[in-house]
C-alpha cells in the first residue's frame, strides 16, 4: 500500500512538474512573440513636398519673370 | 471480500482524482493560451498605435512645412497665396486654341522649322517638334517664360544637331 502510494506521489509530481515545464516553455514563446510584436521598428513616413524652401526663390524669380507677380 | 471493496475504493479514488487533475490542468492551459491570445492582441493593437502615431507626426512635419513655405512665399512676394494663384490661374487659364496659335506664331514669326506637330483635342495636349539655330535659345527660353507657356509644359526634350537644336515641346492645355 506505502509502494503504491509512493508511486503515486511520484506520477503526481512528476506532472506537476511536466506541466510547470511547459508553462514555462509556453509563456517564454508568447513573450518572445509579444516583444518582437512591440518592437517591431515603424519605417518613418517621409512625404515629400512638391516643393522645398530652396526653391521658393527660383519659383518667385521665375513668377516675375512671367509677369504673374 | 472486503478487501477487494477496498481496493475498488482505491481505484474509484485515483480514476477521480485523475479525471479532475486533468480537467484542470487542461482549464490551465485553456485559461493561459487565452489570457497570452488577449495580452499579444493588446500589444499588437499598441503597435499599431505607435505606427498611426508616427505617420500622423508625419503628416504634421509636413503641413507645418507646408504653413512655413507659404508664408515665406508671402512674404518675399508681399502678396497672399491666393491673390497670387487667382493671378497666375487668370494668366495661365490659356485654352487649346490660344495655346497653338501663340506657339505657331512664334515659330513662324522666329522662322524656327517645324518637325512635327500633333494635338490631342480630347486630352488639351499638344506636341511641336522644331529646329532653331543654337544662337536663338535665349530668345526662346525668354518666349517660354514671359508667355507664362513654362507653366503649361508636362514635357520637353532638346537635341543638339550640328549648329541647330531640334526641341520637343509637350504641352498640356485647359
């Protein structure tokens, strides 16, 4: 009776640990998976204008010169 | 007899005892794959936030370029933006036929050869192919800007031949 009561102790323990193992395994995948989800880098959005601050001279020098201004 | 009662007890015991350990530990595990499935949608849902965040940064860099180019424009020219575009629209507001009038004018007027010509009525685009010598590219350059005819140009191409310069003028019209 002590032998098979051992024995069971033993499975139980066993599994809890079996069970604990992949839970640690789990929650190591999910955080691996929500850190790259969280640092995945955002590629900066450049809108490029139609025209610059170092143009606006050639434009109004070109405006005159069409008699616009 | 008795005995073997005792042993059935045992075995009911264990067979129970399994059957809920199990359950649970499948609850567990069905608890924790929902409460990772939520936590991962939640920072899924912060980085898309954090995406929106920087393009709207974008968009803000940008106007705020813009509002800075404007009011240097009015500025240096002392007039508002929209008195400057109502102007130029006016100037520039040339239909197709006054466009291909000015231009034929022109090159007959300069005696600058004509290649080609071709008009697309339906899309307002014009296209004149012509030689002038090297020595009228000013005056040429001068006809496109006092006509105002720069601004209405989608296309040009110019090659050098011998002493002339064979031009293609790609026009686009109201």
């Amino acid at each position: 009776m002590k032998k098979a009561k051992l024995a069971i102790m033993i499975i139980y323990i066993s599994v809890v640990i079996l069970i604990n193992g992949l839970t640690i395994f789990f929650l190591a995948q999910k955080i691996g998976q929500g850190n790259e989800i969280y640092f995945k880098q955002h590629q900066p959005t450049e809108i490029k204008l139609p025209i610059e601050e170092k143009d606006i001279d050639q434009i109004i020098e070109l405006l005159r010169a069409s008699k616009i201004l | 007899m008795g005995h073997n009662q005792t042993l059935n007890k045992i075995y009911l015991k264990i067979a129970v005892f399994t059957l809920i350990f199990l359950l649970i530990t499948v609850g567990y595990f069905f608890i924790l794959n929902f409460y990772s499935q939520k936590t991962l949608a939640k920072i899924n849902e912060i980085n898309n936030l954090k995406e929106k965040l920087i393009q709207n940064q974008a968009t803000i860099e940008s106007q705020n370029k813009i509002k800075k180019i404007v009011s240097l424009i009015e500025q240096k020219t002392g007039k508002e933006l929209k008195t400057i575009l109502f102007e130029a629209n006016q100037k520039l507001d040339r239909d197709f036929e006054t466009t291909k009038n000015l231009v034929n004018e022109k090159l007959q007027k300069e005696n600058w050869s004509i290649q080609t010509t071709s008009f697309n009525q339906q899309e307002k685009k014009l296209t004149f192919i012509f030689q002038l010598p090297e020595s009228d590219l000013e005056k040429f350059s001068n006809f496109m800007i006092e006509s105002g005819l720069i601004w209405q140009t989608i296309n040009f191409k110019i090659d050098k031949i011998n002493n002339n310069l064979n031009i293609e003028l790609n026009l686009q019209t109201k």
